[in-house]
C-alpha cells in the first residue's frame, strides 16, 4: 500500500499482562481493550489460551510485528519466558509494557495503568 491515508499514525506496543489467576490476567486485558477501543487505538489480545500450542516466544513475535504496525497487542501470558520477549522488543524497538495484575487491587485498575503508560509514551 502506497496510500499515505492508509498508514497508522500512532506507535504500537505490546502490553503484556502477567500474575495470578489467568481470570484476573484476562479481565485486565480485555478492560485495556475497551479502553484502547474507545479512543480509537487498534487493539488486538493474543489469548495464548486459544491455541494451546503457542508459547511465549511465538506470541511475542506475532505481537511484535503487530505493534511495529501501529497496533497495541495485549498478552495476557504467565511469566514464562518473558525475559527473551523483553530483549527482543528491546533489540528490535518495539515498545513494550509489562504490567503485573497483582500490583493492583483490581484487574480493571490494572487496566488502567498501563493505559496512562501506553498513552503518554506517544
């Protein structure tokens, strides 16, 4: 596609969602998803549950390359190889968030700030 209109102009990112339980892990990742929604972000989960086959570095990859297309890829994912996702979003320059559910008291507060630190890193 040549058509400039066709181009995002906001920066994507990778949000991902760790702690316990997966039920806390999942409402924060779809509250982050309205949220996003509703100010017009592209927004996409990557439920690693619904593909019992994937693990932590294909999700990271596929939701690298879609934050280097200007969308905001939500992972609610355990801990779990973590680390190599973090450096190749660092090598690569991706922006990248963790956000652990068990910092806050609820999984929609939780929501909540990794919005405020997606937001103002635009």
């Amino acid at each position: 596609m040549s058509d400039p209109r066709c181009r995002c102009t906001c920066p994507g990112a990778t949000v991902w969602v760790t702690g316990r339980p997966l039920a806390d892990r999942l409402a924060a990742a779809y509250a982050l998803a309205e949220r996003l929604l509703a100010q017009g972000r592209r927004v996409t989960v990557l439920d690693r549950y619904d593909d019992l086959s994937a693990d932590a570095a294909h999700l990271g990859l596929a939701a690298e390359v879609l934050a280097r297309n200007g969308l905001v890829a939500i992972v609610p994912c355990a801990t779990d190889g973590v680390e190599a996702v973090r450096s190749r979003h660092e090598a690569s320059g991706t922006r990248y968030v963790e956000l652990s559910v068990t910092d806050r008291t609820s999984p929609e507060e939780s929501a909540l700030a990794a919005l405020g630190r997606i937001v103002t890193h635009d």
